[in-house]
C-alpha cells in the first residue's frame, strides 16, 4: 500500500510539473503576441525578455549590453531630439532601482529608424516571491504619428516654425538673438501640452478642416472603444448616433467654419453600440491669417451624470406626490386621531391614509413596502390608489384587501410586498375592527397604561401570494381614554451604534409616559424619542405613524347604539 501511494505521489507531482509547464508555454505565447513592446529585465541589467514587438518597434532586438550603454545602442534621445537619454533616467533603469517610471516619451534614432520615432514608455519594479527586487520591465508603444499630428498643429498655431520642419533641426534665421532661446520654451511649453493632453481624463480629438480625424488621445480609446488606428483618417460620423437631426450638424458646422466655438451636449454612440452622452466643447484653431486650420474637440462622458440628475428629478417629484398624500388629521366626534410620515430619503415606502366611509365609519390604514427610493414610492402610490378606488366597494375591510393583494401580487411579481394594517373605526359602535397583513404590531393602551389588546399579524404581505384570504378580521370595544398606535419598523427598529433596537418595550414605555398628550403629539415625540435613541445620524429608514384617542378632552363620546 506504500508504495502504491509514493506511486500516486510521484505521478501527481509529474501532472503539476506538466501543467505548470503549459501555463509557463501559455504565458509566454501571450506574451510574445503583445501589441505592445515588452522588455524584462533581471536586476544586473540582463535582458530576460525582448517580445517580437519590441524588437520591430525599436528596429534592435535584446543585446549584452550594460544598462548604462542602453541609451548610445537603440538611440534614446529626449523629447528635444538632440540630447541622448541618461541612461541612469532611462523607465527600465529606475524599474531596476524600484522606481515606477509612467508614461516617459522617448525619442528613438539608430540605423533602422534615421528618421525617428517617438515612443511613450513605462517602467516598472518586480519582485520575488518575498517582495524583494529581482528585475524590472518596460511597456511601450510606437505614438509617433499622434506625436507628429500633435506638433504640426501646436507649430502652426504658434507660428513658430514651418508645418513641415524638423523640430530637432536648425531652420534659417534660428540663430538670430533670441531665436534659440524662443525655441527652446517652444520645446518645453509642447512637452507640457503633449503630456497633459495624453493623460487627460477628458477625450480629446483633433481634425482638420475637412472633419478627418489626425489625432485622439487615450481616453478617447477607452471611451469610445475605438483604437487609434480605427480613429485616424476617418471622421467623427463614426460616433454617430442618429439622436441628433441633419438641421443639429449643419448648424453645428455653420458655427464652426464661421470660426465660432461649439459647446452642448451631444449623444454619441460607442464601437459597442451603447449609446453615451458626452458635454462636448469643439473649438476651430486658426493660423496668422484667421483661417480656420483645425478643429479641437473635448468631451466627458455625463452619462451616468445625466442618469442621477434625471432619477434625482422623479425622486424630488415623487416627493411632492408624497406630501400631498398625506393628510395629517381626520375628524370624527369624539376621537383625536393624527398621523404623519417621516421618509428617510426623498421618497419612502411607509405610508398612512385615511378613507372616511359613507355611513361614517373612518378606516385608518398604515403600511410598509419592501426596499426604499423611487421604487418603494411607486409600489406605495399604487397601493394607495387601489385602496381609494376600491375602499366603499366591498362589504368588508377583508375583502378590500383580498382585491387589493390580488392587483399587487398580478403587478410586482414577487420584486415587492407590503405590509399593512386596515383598522375599521365605528364611532357610533365604538369599535375598532382591523386585518393586519404582516405588518408589526400595533397597540391599544387602557387610560391605565395597560396593554389592552395587540393588534398582531392576521396574514401574510400583501402582494407576496395571489390567493392569500385576509377576511378573518378582529373586532375591539372601545373605552373612553384608550389610545391606539399603528406604527412602522422604522421606530421599533431604530439602532443604536451598540446595535441596541428602540424596539416593542421603550415604545410603550414612553406611550404610558404621554398619555395625556394630544394625538399629534404623541406622533411627534415618538418619532423624536427613536431619533434621540438612536443618535446624531440619519435617520436609517422610513417611519410612520398613527395615533388615535377615545373621546379627547371636552368632547363627548357619540352614543352606542
């Protein structure tokens, strides 16, 4: 049996050896088919790693050679094209030392590339398995032609040099006073420019007079979708979406070619397909003679700007939807009777209301939909409506909720619920009969403090199951100085940072404190009684609120009959 398992030991050793083996092969398949040029290198300055395109970007391939002889072998100049690299600044020099070198322009000139190119370049340390240094790497990649776009338009417009000089060479009349020295805070304002242009957020496209595309930075890749290659040469119709009329771009392009800058919000649309909305500025650039040359254009993306400030708009007019619903007292002889709704956010889901009977009955109602934000007001308004439009229609307040659960299980499709008690009150009976659909308790308190009833779950939320039956309701007899509460989850459940609840026993407690106050007080300082219990913070769900009192000071109770 031993050595069956040193047999399975060994071939499972060999099966990991095997697998490492291909994902080693894998990587380096991946790796040597980079778009990219990728230089590895160990901490001595070995070359470990030299990806074929690397080698064609730089026309040279991996060479034994120190890092100090890097810049004087592939030809590293800097940005002024005159000046050789040092080879201690060079990205894979100060990876070697632990530095992250990003995004370093470089300009490449050795027999293969006489003419140059630019190429942007970042560095970066490795480590070993413990963290310590072992090597570095480089990325980069050929930005000559934006390169070159970008400073034939920044030399027009400056009017410097020609279009089409080198700007590494001398041009006649460079060496009068003051020429050189001009020339050189050219260099150094274009760098500026090039580089804030290339790291900018902010998509940037540059066109000539005839709207084709001659440069676009980074960011415009990874908005759109499009490489540089797909951009350059074609026009900006590529982004196209098909929102705006012909009248939008020829008015557009009326503007531009008068020499007048554009700014607006336009809708573009991505490789992908998506649409996008981009706060768009474009701008004409001129030469000496105020002829329009080229055309600049910046964009943001505003999309998901523009989502929040269109949800903010539904929640701010959901909001007033909501206070309107509201009525914060009903009248019936001999009770006091207030509530309100104290949302968390712009919009809640608790909700109360009061649907006064024809033959004088009032039903109360409060309730409780599932989540919270526009979603749970949207549920909450078509509960409410349900109830109106069918409250005086069915003989009973159990068979008003076997309607209503029956239009909202048919509408959210299990995505929401709502917990809710109907309390029936007949003054002329004194009598309090209610259904409670999942919702938390509510309270009749004796003018003693004594709980005299609990108004507990009679069925399951409203909107959960189609065939759920609420007609088995409970009926109260009244006595002069009771009080009832309906509330919401939002008081019995306020938190403290311990994560101590207000919970069922501090709500009564600090009833039996207040019963001689009015309805509306009551209301109110419950609510502020959870608040303060619960701290400085926001308030962290919605709350609402019912309170009504048999036979309030100096009104007579009606009569029984």
């Amino acid at each position: 049996m031993g050595r069956s398992m040193g047999k399975g030991r060994v071939a499972s050793e060999r099966t990991s050896d095997v697998e490492e083996l291909e994902e080693l092969q894998t990587l380096r398949a991946v790796l040597e088919n980079l778009t990219d040029g990728l230089v590895v290198a160990n901490q001595q300055g070995r070359f470990l790693f030299f990806n074929p395109e690397a080698e064609r970007i730089l026309g040279i391939g991996a060479r034994d050679t120190v890092p100090s002889a890097w810049s004087a072998v592939y030809g590293c100049y800097l940005p002024d094209q005159v000046t050789p690299y040092p080879p201690e600044r060079l990205p894979l020099a100060r990876a070697l030392r632990g530095e992250e070198a990003l995004n370093q322009l470089i300009f490449i000139r050795n027999p293969h590339h006489p003419e140059g190119l630019w190429i942007n370049v970042s560095g970066r340390p490795l480590g070993d398995r413990g963290g310590k240094l072992s090597g570095g790497l480089v990325v980069f990649r050929d930005v000559t032609e934006r390169q070159n776009a970008l400073r034939k338009i920044t030399v027009e417009t400056l009017g410097i040099i020609g279009a089409d000089a080198a700007l590494s060479e001398p041009v006649p009349g460079m060496e009068c006073t003051g020429c050189l020295e001009r020339f050189a805070k050219f260099r150094e304002c274009y760098d500026r420019i090039y580089r804030a242009v290339e790291q900018t957020a902010d998509t940037v496209v540059i066109t000539d007079r005839q709207g084709l595309i001659e440069y676009v930075n980074p960011a415009f890749e990874k908005t759109t979708g499009y490489t540089r290659d797909e951009a350059v040469g074609s026009t900006p119709r590529i982004l196209k979406s098909g929102y705006h009329d012909r009248e939008f771009y020829r008015q557009l392009w009326m503007k531009l070619l008068a020499g007048k800058p554009f700014l607006g919000t336009i809708v573009n649309r991505k490789k992908s397909g998506e649409y996008y909305w981009a706060e768009q500025t474009i701008t004409p650039v001129k030469d000496d003679g105020g002829r329009v040359t080229h055309f600049v254009s910046v964009l943001k993306d505003v999309t998901e700007l523009r989502k929040m400030q269109k949800q903010e708009f539904f929640l701010d007019l959901a909001r007033e939807v909501q206070k309107r619903y509201y009525k914060q007292h009903a009248s019936v002889p001999g009770f006091d009777i207030a509530a309100a709704a104290f949302p968390a956010h712009q919009t809640g889901g608790d909700y109360f209301d009061f649907l006064p009977q024809p033959d004088g009955r009032l039903d109360m109602v409060i309730g409780d939909v599932s989540g919270h934000g526009f979603g749970a007001a949207l549920v909450m308004a078509e509960t409410r409506a349900c109830l109106r439009a069918y409250s005086g229609m069915e003989p009973t307040i159990g068979a008003l909720l076997n309607r209503v659960n029956g239009v909202l299980a048919s509408d959210l499709e299990g995505r929401h619920s709502v917990t809710l008690v109907l309390a029936r009150l007949d003054p002329s009976k004194r009598t309090l009969e209610y259904v409670n659909a999942g919702h938390v308790s509510g309270y009749l308190l004796r003018s003693s403090g004594e709980v005299g009833h609990v108004l507990d779950s009679t069925g399951p939320p409203l909107g959960m199951f189609p065939g759920s039956d609420y007609s088995s309701s409970r009926i109260i007899q009244l006595e002069r100085g009771d009080t009832m509460v309906l509330l919401t989850d939002g008081i019995t459940e306020a938190m403290r940072d311990d994560q101590d609840e207000f919970g069922a026993q501090r709500t009564l407690r600090f009833l039996r404190g207040h019963l001689e106050e009015p309805a509306a007080l009551l209301v109110q300082g419950l609510h502020d009684a959870a608040g303060a219990f619960s701290g400085d913070g926001p308030q962290q769900d919605d709350i609402a609120l019912v309170v009504c009192k048999v036979g309030a000071a100096g009104v007579p109770l009606a009569p029984q009959f």
